[in-house]
C-alpha cells in the first residue's frame, strides 16, 4: 500500500514538476532569474578582508542573494512571487525594500509607529514573568516563547494594525509562522533537488501546506485592511503594500533607456501574503534569537549583569512595574555594548549569502567557471565576529570592547564601507533594513527583563547550555533558555 502511495504521489509529482518547468521556461523570457543549478559552486569567505573588498568595493557584482527556497513556486502559470529578500538585485527590489525603509522603518517613523506598541508587549511580557514570580519570590522560566508572542504582537500590529479580526488572528498567525520556520524540514535541501522532494514527499507535502496556511491566515487580513482603507495616511506595513507601485515584470531586468519603468502596477495579492510573511518572520525570529543569547550571556556573567543593572537604574525612568519601553540606546552605552557583543559572538543568522556570476570566482581569486555558471558566496558572519585579527580574545563574551577606548568603539551593527569587524546585518547594499529597529527591539526586552529581574542558572551550580542549532536559517539556543528570575523590588 506504501508503495502503490509512493509511486501514485512520485507520479503526479513528476508531473506537476514537468509543468511547472514547462511554464517556467516560457516566463524566463520576460522575467530575469537567477540560475540555481545542482553544480554551482560555493566559495565560503571567512575572513573579514575579503568579505568587505567583495561586499563593498565589487557591490555591482555582490549585490544578489541566492534564490531562496522559501521562494520555491509550485504554483505554476504565475510569475515567481518575489520578496525583498528573494527579488534579484533591480528595479523590483529597489521599490520593495524602498517601501520598507521609507515608510516603515525610516528612524522617523519609527518612535511614533513602533514605541507605543513595543510598550504594551514589553509591560504585557514583564506582567506574565512577574506572574510566575508572584508565589515564591523567585520562578524558573523559559522565557523563548514568552518574548516571542511579545515581538510578534509588535511586528504584527506595526503590519496589519489594530481590529478585533486580527487580533483575533494573531496566535494563529504566531503559531503557524512558526510551525513553518521550526517544522524540521530541512527546505533549502529539498528545494534543491526533484529527487529528494519525492524521497521526502511527506517532509516537503508538509512544508507547502504550511505555507499555503499562511496564505489562508494572512489573505482574510489584508483583504479586512484593504476593505477599511487607510484614510490616505500609512500606519501600518500593510498599508504601504497596498499603495506602492512597482515595476511591471517584464520590466524587472533593468531597461536600457528607463521607459518601461513609466509601466507601474498594484502589488498582487501573493506578493501582498508572501512580503506580509517575510515581514512578520523576519523581523521576529532573529530578534527572538538576540534576546535569549543575550539573556543567556547575562545569567553566564553575572558581573556583567550587576554592570548593566546599575546603568539601567541610573538611566532613571525606574518606576516600579513599569516596563521600559521607549530606550535611547545612545543614553545606555553599555547596553549598546551587551546588545552588540552578543551579536559578535551569536549573530542569528551566521551565514550572509550572495550568488555572483561567473566574474564573482574571479574577484575572489579562484578559477573562472565556464560561462553563465553562477557562483555562491556564503560569508561566513560568525567566524568573522570572532576572527583574531580584530579581536583579542574573541571568543570572551566582553562588552567592554565596545565602549571608550576599546577595539570596537566605533564598530556599528552594519559595518561602513571602510573596514569590516562584525556583520550580523550583513553588509553592503543587501544588509538587513530592520537592524535599526533590531536593536531597539533587542534594547527594550533586554533593559526592561534586566531591570525587573535578576537573571540565575535555574539551580545553583547548573550550567547554561550554549549549544546553537540552526532552525531554517536563523542560529538558536539548542536548548531554550531557562534561568530562575527573582523580581528586584523583591531583593532590595
Ligand atoms: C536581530 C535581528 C535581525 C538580524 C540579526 C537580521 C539579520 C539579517 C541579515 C544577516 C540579513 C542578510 C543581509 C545581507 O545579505 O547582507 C538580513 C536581511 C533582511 N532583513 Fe534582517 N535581521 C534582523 C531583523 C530584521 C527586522 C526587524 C526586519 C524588519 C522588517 C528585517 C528585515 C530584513 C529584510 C527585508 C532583509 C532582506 C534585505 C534585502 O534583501 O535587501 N530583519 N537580515
């Protein structure tokens, strides 16, 4: 009976594959792709040098991310949905990701839109942890899903805005956004081969079905937002989607003279869901992922913890219950420092990948590939922030380093075009958008849970597991943090 499935499932993959490779031949005359071949080669880079000379100084040729499996398209007859992160480097990628910095993310928009709901996840997060601390004084928590459902609760209503039907909406939204980035499946392989798609039909009838969830969750939402309309002022990601005009397809390879760039057109409905998602996991899984690393590193070094302790409390706006929600992280150096120690030594996602064409090999000083051979870069972000070149002891957790006087004083979350010493962003013209709003996010949990609580190993003498694990292509702890918390007002 298995094997009758098996072969029944293979068959109608194989031609569901045909099609779809049928069709996308035909749309690969309008529409410009990148090459994803079983062969391409990989050139990993590990050293800092090089990446920037290659990132910064050859931007032209790295300026490509790969041809993300997420972006996998069994719905055959449409064009590729595109995301930011997916659309080939050009005039569709300039529109989306300019729709993103500009309306969303751009640091003006940012304290009125995001501070007034970052406070009510921050107090709504503390008021649950301080819960569990109520009977004893002291609890032992997890706190992984705790700050998740908080970050999300942010990224969601800075994304679809506020309304009974999205609220109500939002936990299966959590659940099943996670579902899909923790289901095991390892897609990046699947998506790379037919043959272990079919192996691996479950696996890979799992992943699409999740992902068609997602649809379903996510489509009722904006349609509720496109019905309200947004009063001509954007507050919400979702209204920017709504209202940016775009590149035709066909116009998405650069014109030579620039006139079908005149030729602009509505996002459609896919492309609406798929940025609502990339929006809603990027944002959330690696800022989750910072959170707990940084806890992590603060119940290992208490020391640390007194340090940040003490300035959070000098900082003033220490008033009891209340969850510290609108952070300057100018005004908090040393909580600038832990913030971005912890992402030297723990960025989420440790690999920065660019596909290049053949000329790429070249720059980097391999062989030249035959022609049309595209080649993948994947650079390497944590061996980078804990190289010994630009760091004395790197692998120390020493926030120190980036105050006054230290070796990463002037180091920022996305490095310049000057020198390269950490990229947890990225880098270059493709670095994370959201790393302003990143560390702002990461600064508030972190002040507010830090100024609340006094972080321990969950029993005297046990150790904290710092294991990572990749979960899709954000790095975590392997095992989720959990530490015994004792409220402050408590201790003093
Ligand atoms: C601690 C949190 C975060 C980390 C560590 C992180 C890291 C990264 C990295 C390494 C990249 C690839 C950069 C490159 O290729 O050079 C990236 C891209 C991206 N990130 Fe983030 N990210 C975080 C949070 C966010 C947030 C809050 C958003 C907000 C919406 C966001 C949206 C994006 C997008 C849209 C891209 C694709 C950019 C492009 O292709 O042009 N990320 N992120």
């Amino acid at each position: 009976m298995e094997v009758m499935q098996l072969l029944t499932v293979g068959v109608a993959v194989l031609a569901v594959v045909a099609v779809a490779a049928y069709r996308r031949r035909r749309r690969s005359r309008h529409v410009q792709r990148l090459h994803t071949t079983k062969s391409m080669p990989v050139i990993e880079v590990g050293d800092a040098d090089v990446a920037r000379r290659l990132i910064i100084d050859h931007a032209d040729s790295f300026s490509n991310h790969h041809d993300v499996p997420l972006a996998v398209d069994f719905d055959a007859g449409h064009p590729k949905t595109q995301s930011i992160t997916s659309a080939p480097y050009g005039p569709l990628w300039r529109a989306l990701r300019g729709n993103l910095t500009a309306n969303i993310l751009h640091p003006s928009r940012l304290g009125h839109l995001v501070l007034p709901i970052q406070r009510d996840a921050v107090e709504a997060l503390v008021a649950d942890l301080s819960a569990a601390s109520a009977r004893g004084g002291e609890a032992v928590v997890a706190v992984r899903d705790g700050v998740y459902a908080a970050v999300f609760a942010t990224m969601a209503r800075l994304c679809l805005g506020d309304g009974g039907e999205l609220d109500d909406g939002i936990p299966a939204m959590r659940r099943t956004l996670r579902e899909f980035f923790h289901s095991g499946v390892d897609a990046r392989l699947l998506a790379r081969s037919r043959l272990l798609r079919l192996l691996h039909w479950r696996q890979w009838r799992h992943f699409l079905g999740t992902r068609r969830r997602l649809a379903e969750l996510f489509g009722p939402a904006i349609a509720a937002r496109r019905r309200r309309g947004n009063c001509g002022i954007i507050s919400t990601y979702v209204d920017s989607l709504l209202d940016v005009r775009v590149p035709n397809d066909v116009a998405e390879a650069e014109p030579a003279g620039g006139e079908s760039l005149d030729r602009r057109r509505a996002l459609r409905e896919d492309e609406v869901v798929r940025l609502v998602w990339e929006f809603l996991g990027s944002s959330t899984e690696a800022v989750v992922a910072c959170v707990e690393w940084t806890l992590a590193r603060l119940v290992t070094e208490p020391e640390v913890q007194k340090k940040l302790h003490r300035e959070l409390v000098a900082g003033g706006d220490h008033r009891k219950g209340q969850a510290v929600s609108d952070e300057r992280l100018r005004d908090f150096p040393y909580l600038r420092a832990v913030i971005l120690e912890s992402l030297r030594l723990h960025p989420p996602l440790p690999l920065v990948v660019r596909e290049v064409g053949p000329e790429g090999a070249v720059l980097a000083g391999a062989a030249r590939p035959p022609d049309g051979t595209f080649v993948r870069f994947t650079f390497l972000a944590e061996d980078i922030g804990r190289g010994h070149r630009a760091w004395t002891d790197p692998e120390t957790f020493r926030p120190e380093r980036f105050l006054a006087g230290g070796e990463g004083e002037d180091v920022s979350p996305v490095p310049g075009p000057k020198e390269i010493k950490m990229m947890p962003f990225g880098a270059g013209r493709r670095h994370c958008p959201g790393a302003g709003l990143s560390m702002i996010h990461v600064g508030s949990f972190v002040a507010a849970l830090v100024r609340e609580f006094h972080w321990a190993p969950p029993a005297d003498g046990a150790r904290v597991d710092l294991t990572a694990i990749n979960a899709l292509f954000v790095k975590v702890m392997a095992s989720p943090l959990k530490a015994r918390i004792t409220p402050r007002a408590s201790q003093s």
